[in-house]
C-alpha cells in the first residue's frame, strides 16, 4: 500500500470536502472569536458569551464530514479553522492600528462619544491576546476529541447509517468535545484570567455544553441529510477509497 504524506493528505482533504462547508466550518470559527468578546449573561453558575450562537455550527460540520469523509479529514479540517482563525486575529489586530473612524461612530452626539464608540470597536476586533488563544486552542482540542469520539462510536454503533445511529454518534461526541471546549477555554482564560474557581470552571462547562448541544440536536437533521447527499452524488468517493477503505 501506497503511503502518503500528511501535506498530500491535507491537499486532498481540502479538495475534497465540499467548499461551502468549508467555508461555513471556517466562517463560523472566525466569527465565534469576535462573538466571545459579548457576554450574554454571567452569573455564579452559569456565564456565556454570545459565541454559542454559532459554535454549534463547527460541530454539526465536522460530524458530517466524520460521517463521509472519516475522522482525519474533520481533524484536519478543524486544525485548518485554527491556522485561519489565529492569522485572522492577527490581520484585525494590524488593521486597528491603522488611523480611521467606524462608521458606527459617526451617529456619536459629540467628539467624545465618538472616541469611545471607535475605541470600544477597536478592541472588539483587537482581542486581548489571551482571549484569542484561548478559544482557539479550545476549539481544536474540542473538535480532536469530537472528531476521534465520533469515530470510535461510529464504528460500533452506526451499522445501518440510520438517523437515529448518526444522531447519537453525534450527540455523544460533540457533548464531549463542547465540553472540552468549554473547561479548556475557562481553564486557560476565565480561571487565570478573571479568578474563576475550579467549582464554576467545571459547573459552566457542563452548563455550557448542555446549551450548545441543543442547538446539535436541533440541526442534526440537517447534518444528516448533508452526509447522505455527499453518499448519494458520490462526492469524495475518489479519496474515501485512497484514505479511509485502505
């Protein structure tokens, strides 16, 4: 058997997954970066930012691209969504630097207010850098974990390729990796950062990981019938034969 490098491998990954779920995939960890810098409530059992409208979406995307594709091409995909978050922050970061006024400063009443209102925009895309970091590293050691547990319960529960087996791969393994995203980002910012404790580290991850799987389990279907189509019109079929039946 033929071996291949992992550069090779990554070419044909990203060949072969459609692009628009790339897209979606990579779009979506973008965006919930800019997104974790708005808390939507904080209180001592509970604290989230506005990021979860959208996390799930990563997920849903690599639970059918584990479903076509195998669990490399989502690993691979997943740390492709990374590289492009952490180079995004670092283009905001340069472009705030550069002298210029938002246009949401120009409904300011007075010169004062329109500073605030352009300082306040020029951190929100300038995140602290720990922020930055944070959620990345979260969202890729949650999506290895989502990706390799999709897998393991892939192969020994979704027989048939039935909705109810490809529901419950992934509801098992993005309720893991949600919470690995979640502890490791309140591990690395909240608790050293903000003086969280461990109780409210772990009681907000669970927490957490209880909200973004029911926006999961909402779009499952979605998810589902994605997967079946790329099956039905054969896409990728040229690299499931080189990658994941050798």
């Amino acid at each position: 058997m033929k071996k291949h490098t992992l550069i090779e491998e990554v070419k044909d990954t990203m060949r072969a997954v459609p692009g628009l779920v790339t897209a979606i995939f990579i779009l979506s960890t973008v965006v919930m970066n800019l997104l974790a810098n708005k808390s939507i409530f904080n209180l001592p059992w509970l604290a989230s930012t506005a990021g979860i409208f959208v996390s799930w979406i990563t997920f849903l995307c690599m639970d059918s691209i584990c479903k076509r594709f195998g669990y490399r091409a989502a690993t691979i995909l997943n740390t492709v969504g990374m590289v492009v978050t952490l180079l995004t922050a670092v283009l905001f970061m340069l472009i705030v630097k550069i002298p210029g006024i938002w246009a949401a400063s120009y409904s300011a009443a007075n010169d004062a207010e329109m500073v605030a209102i352009n300082s306040g925009l020029d951190s929100t895309f300038s995140s602290a850098w720990y922020i930055v970091l944070g959620s990345a590293v979260a969202m890729f050691l949650g999506g290895l974990v989502n990706s390799v547990l999709n897998h393991i319960v892939g192969v020994k529960l979704d027989k048939n390729g039935t909705y109810t087996e490809f529901a419950l791969r992934s509801v098992i393994s993005t309720a893991a990796g949600q919470f690995v995203d979640n502890f490791v980002f309140a591990m690395f910012v909240s608790y050293i950062f903000f003086g969280w404790t461990i109780k409210q580290v772990l009681v907000c991850s669970f927490m957490m990981m209880l909200l973004e799987l029911v926006f999961e389990l909402v779009f499952t279907p979605l998810g589902y019938a994605m997967a079946n189509a790329w099956k039905r019109d054969g896409v990728g079929d040229s690299y499931i034969a080189k990658y994941v039946n050798n």
